[in-house]
C-alpha cells in the first residue's frame, strides 16, 4: 500500500485493505479452471442474470464493483493528498504518476490517468497475497529445518554484524540466504497453476494442434518439482543453487516458473524478490523461528496445509519467534 500509494498510516485505510484482500480471494477462486462453467461453455454469458444457472453474472458484478472501488478509490486519495499538500514522504507509484500527467484539458491525460491508475492498483492486488504467502512459507521452512535457519544466521553475522540490518545490497555477499529464498521460491510454488494463457494464433506443440484461442494451463508446480532438473524436488535444500560458496548460474532459477512466462511475466518479480530479501535477511538477523513444543517440551511435528490452487497460500500453523539475544537494539 505503502510503495503504490504512498500511504503512511494504514490504520486509516483499513477498510480499503480488507475490500483489496476480498476482491484479490474472490479473483483467485474465480481463476479456478472448471470454477464456472461459462469458461468451457461461453453461450451462456448471453443469458439474463435471473435465468436459472446464471449465478456467475451476479458473482462477477459483485467482483466488479469491488474491483472499481479498488483501483479507484486509493488513487482519488493520494490525487486529493497531493492536491492539498499532504505528499508522503514516502516515494510511490501513484505520485510519480500523478506528478508527470499532462494538465487537465490535455487530450491525452483521461487516458493516461486511468492506465496510471490501473498500474498502481495491479502492483498493490498483484503482489499483497503471493508475497504474503511466500513470506509464510519461508517462516515454516525456517521452523522445519532448524539447522538451515543456522547456517543463514552465521552468514548474516560473519558478513553484516549485529550492528546494523541487512539492506537488497547485501545480497550478493549473503548466497545463503539469497539461495534460501530461491529455495522457497520452487519448494513452494505460490502460483501451481499460474494464469491460463490463450494462443493467439494456430500453434502445434510435439506433435499436438493447438487451435487458436485454446486455454493453456501451465503446470508451474510440475515444472519446479521435476526430479530430472532439480534433484529430491521435494526436500528443502538451498545448497541445490550454491557452488564454492557463490550463487551456481548453472542451476535452472525457479523464477522461470514461478512469476509466470513470456509477455505476461510478472512485472514486479523484481521488486517481490528485493522485498522477500530483506525481509527474510532481517528475520534471521534479529529472531529465531522454531517448531512449537507440547506441554511437556517436545517438538510438535509441522505441516504444511495449502488452499487454493491458482493463489497457494498456506493455512495458519503453529511455531515459536525467539528474540535473538543482543539483537534488540535492532528493533528500535
């Protein structure tokens, strides 16, 4: 909210945050293959919503409104923000948008105003639930595999200290950590199914025709689980991307998968990768993440329950945050 708007308090959009986060489960469970069956049998879009098995229309108007009050509303505000000179020391995409308009009259600016708009409220709806998901994801791969949190931990100490917390410059000179969110990246793939595509044009493929206008489903999951690539695809092993202690280029990045492919690429993987990393190297800077333990100390087995297959996004479960001692000093 913060990076698209320039919002500071976000107490004060919370309702603007719980409408994003019903309108980006409602898209999700709509993208579902075989959710509706209008997407298999399109005839139907052209019944009146009263008719009997025209529940979607009546879905997708709810979604629209939904989505209209999204892209539009955070965007009225940071313009009126700016209009009476409250501008968030924050930088953000909506103010560099709104900043490089043409004046009101321009021909030009209905439009690009409302591709600005559109922008910000994609990189704000885009990016808040898979980002959230994989951030869940790294704190259970941490709690499970204790000794990899270690290894990362003493990475983060020889290199950066406990004087300060690890910036996206860091990166570089952390390969472990940098390996660990790679790691996640494939071991949990936020997008198994990713986003059906449609070929423009006729296509065949090993020996397949593929007409045009054909829904392709790419398989993101299979992809990053492919024995034959990366090896034991189901254990959690970091080192898979490291060779003398040094990112290996030579393995496949699961980024190939992960953020979507060709022209519909996700934009903002860059940006989700920057903002994964500091996040992760700050959490092993300052705090150890750990199973749960029963009443009489022992640790409590973890797993790790998914929902929905377009956004994969884990279940809530149980584990201990642990202030690393010294480390306060780091949270002021």
């Amino acid at each position: 909210m913060r990076a698209a708007y320039g919002f500071d308090d976000i107490r004060q959009n919370e309702s603007l945050i719980h409408i994003a986060e019903a309108l980006v489960h409602e898209m999700a469970e709509s993208a579902v293959p075989g959710r509706f069956l209008v997407n298999n049998f399109t005839p139907l879009k052209y019944i009146p919503s009263w008719f009997p098995g025209a529940g979607f229309k009546k879905h997708f108007k709810m979604v629209a409104q939904m989505s209209f009050e999204v892209v539009h509303r955070p965007f009225e505000e940071a313009k009126r923000d700016i209009d009476e000179g409250r501008k968030s020391s924050y930088p953000s995409m909506a103010h560099s948008f709104i900043d490089r308009l043409p004046e009101d009259g321009d021909p030009t600016r209905a439009e690009l105003e409302e591709i600005a708009r559109s922008v910000c409220a994609i990189a704000y709806l885009a990016g808040a639930e898979t980002t959230v998901s994989s951030a869940t994801a790294l704190l259970y791969a941490l709690a499970s595999y204790p000794e990899i949190q270690a290894k990362a931990q003493a990475e983060i100490d020889k290199v950066i200290g406990s004087d300060r917390l690890p910036l996206v410059k860091d990166r570089g000179d952390l390969p472990y950590v940098h390996a660990i969110l790679k790691e996640v990246s494939r071991w949990y793939t936020v997008a198994p199914l990713g986003v059906a595509h449609s070929n423009t044009e006729d296509d065949e493929y090993d020996g397949y025709f593929i007409p045009k206008g054909t829904i392709i489903i790419q398989n993101n999951w299979a992809i990053l689980h492919n024995p034959e690539v990366f090896d034991k695809p189901f254990e959690f092993i970091p080192e898979r991307y490291l060779k003398d202690g040094k990112i290996d280029p030579s393995v496949p990045d699961p980024d190939i998968a992960a953020f979507g492919h060709g022209r519909r690429i996700c934009p903002g993987r860059h940006f989700s990768n920057d903002g994964l990393f500091v996040m992760a190297a700050s959490l092993l800077a300052t705090y150890t993440i750990a199973a749960p333990k029963d009443k009489e100390g022992k640790v409590v087995p973890m797993k790790l329950e998914l929902k929905n297959p377009v956004v994969s996004k884990p279940l809530p479960f149980k584990c201990e945050v642990r202030l690393r001692p010294g480390r306060e000093h780091l949270l002021q």
